[in-house]
C-alpha cells in the first residue's frame, strides 16, 4: 500500500491572494488488503471497497491595513492553586 499526494498552490493580486488545489490518493492506491480467515470451523472473508481519494480546493485573501487589538491580561487568580 502506497499513497501519493499533490499540490499545487496559485499567488496573485501582488500575493494577496492564494489559491491552492490539493489531491490526496490521486491513483487511490491506498486499500487496505481483503481478509481472509479461516479457524476451526469459522471462515470469516471481508471485501473492503474504500474510496481514499480526496480533493480540496481552497482560497484565502490577505487584508491589508489590518491591526491585531492587543490582549488584555488573563486573572489567573480565580483558578486555585
């Protein structure tokens, strides 16, 4: 069992912007082998059928100008010791 993954990542709007393209098991080679058991007077045969490929696709912008607020101090006092 072997798994190939790739990606492919897109800058633009002066790096603003991104937008990335992912594929996850693009061969869907990734199936875990049939089971076969067999004691005493049990026989058990599972047939697993698993679809691991994935796709994702995602965008994400940068603003500009944005300013974190700062934090206020978190009282620790009402925790106990």
């Amino acid at each position: 069992m072997c798994r190939i993954d790739t990606g492919v990542k897109w800058t633009f709007d002066n790096e603003k912007a991104e937008l990335s393209l992912k594929v996850y098991d693009m061969f869907n080679t990734w199936n875990p082998k049939n089971l076969d058991l067999q004691y005493k007077t049990q026989n058990l045969k599972m047939n697993m059928i698993q679809d691991s490929r994935k796709i994702s696709l995602s965008f994400s912008y940068k603003f500009r100008n944005f300013k974190a607020k700062p934090h206020k101090e978190i009282d620790h006092s009402r925790f106990g010791k």
